[in-house]
C-alpha cells in the first residue's frame, strides 16, 4: 500500500484542484464565448473562489462547478457578508443547496434585468 505524506496530500490536492480550474475554465469559456477575460486572471479568480468553496461543507462537484460559474459571471459574490453569512449558516438545507438556490436565483434576476 502507498503511503503519502500530509505533504503529498496537500501537493495531490492543490493539483486537482488546478485541473479543476482549468477544465472548467475551459467548459465556461467554450459554453459562454462571451467570456473573453484572459486566462491568467480568469484561473486565479476561478481559483480564488474554488478555495473558498473548499472551506465550505459542499458534497456535489458539481456544485462547486457551479459555484465557479457563480464567480464567472457574479466576480467576488461570495465575498459579500450576507451571502457568506448565508452559505455557512445552518438553515436547515444542505450547502449544496443554498447555492444552487442561490445560482438560480441570479439567473433569474439577470433574465428579468434586475
């Protein structure tokens, strides 16, 4: 059995979620080719959000792509305090939900142009 250190884990980790960075980056980008951000400053701010989603109890990958497609078109969403007071509070549903909640409701808001 391979045996890694809390090192390699940490190195393990950061990679996947590089690639996961990048491979939704790339998705976005080919879904939305309005998205015309370079991609220097695209991943970090993808990434940057990817690490704060990390900190939160999120089960679905899926919901944290879409946690990144909230960054890609909502820059520092989550940064707000009473959206991040909202994700980490317990309100009876699930992290995953809050945010796909919240995913719509942006959605919705941007088709009717509030």
């Amino acid at each position: 059995m391979l045996k890694l250190s809390e090192e390699q884990c940490v190195g393990m980790d950061k990679r996947e979620d590089d690639d996961f960075v990048r491979d939704t980056a790339l998705r976005l980008k080919k879904k939305f080719p309005g998205i015309t951000e370079s991609d220097d400053t695209f991943h970090v701010r993808l990434r940057k959000a990817l690490d704060y989603a990390n900190t939160l109890p999120l089960k679905e990958k899926n919901v944290k792509r879409d946690f990144l497609f909230l960054e890609a078109f909502w820059p520092g969403f989550y940064l707000k305090p009473e959206v991040d007071k909202w994700l980490r509070t317990p309100n009876g549903y699930s992290t995953d939900q809050r945010v796909e909640d919240y995913k719509h409701v942006m959605i919705n808001r941007e088709r009717r142009g509030v």
